[in-house]
C-alpha cells in the first residue's frame, strides 16, 4: 500500500495507477484492494472535467457529427485526433481488469 500511495500522490496518470492496482491487487488485504479501487474512482471522478473540456468544442462535436455512425458500428473512425480522443477516454474509463 505504500507503493500505491507514493504513485496516487505524485499526480501519476489514471493509466499508472489502474496498470498498478491490476498487477498488485492480488496481493492485499480485501480492505486494502478497496481502498485502491475507491482512490482509483476519486482519480477518474477529478479528471472527468479534463475529459468534459476535450469534447466541449464545436469543432470536436463536428467530428463526432461527422464519424456518427463509425463510432456506434465500432468501424475505422477516419479523423485522427477524434480517433486518439476516443481511444484515450475509452482506456481511461475501462483500465480496471474484472
């Protein structure tokens, strides 16, 4: 647990510290493997503005107008930089293995 609470205080990414609490997990305390997932809910819940902020602007609504239907059929998303955004919002919200 020391090891988790130097990386969550030294402003790690959301991918950091859900690759930590996958490969160490197994190793706690059921106590200790819910205060990482609740600390690891906090970290999503206080970056949601960031990802609120990256999807705001017209010019990214356009995109996702304009990719509509190959973001819902899952097909190749055309737009670069839409497609690296949707990728990264999709990683940070699923890091966490069942």
């Amino acid at each position: 647990m020391n090891d988790f609470h130097s990386l969550t205080e030294k402003d790690s990414s959301v991918e950091e510290v859900a690759n930590f609490i996958n490969n160490n997990i197994a190793d706690v305390s059921q106590e200790d493997a819910s205060k990482m997932t609740d600390e690891f809910e906090k970290m999503q819940k206080n970056n949601l503005q960031q990802f609120e902020k990256m999807f705001i602007t017209d010019e990214v609504q356009n995109k996702i107008n304009n990719e509509y239907q190959s973001i819902t059929t899952q097909a190749d998303i055309k737009d670069i930089e839409l497609k690296e955004l949707l990728t990264k919002t999709k990683t940070a919200a699923t890091r966490l293995k069942p």
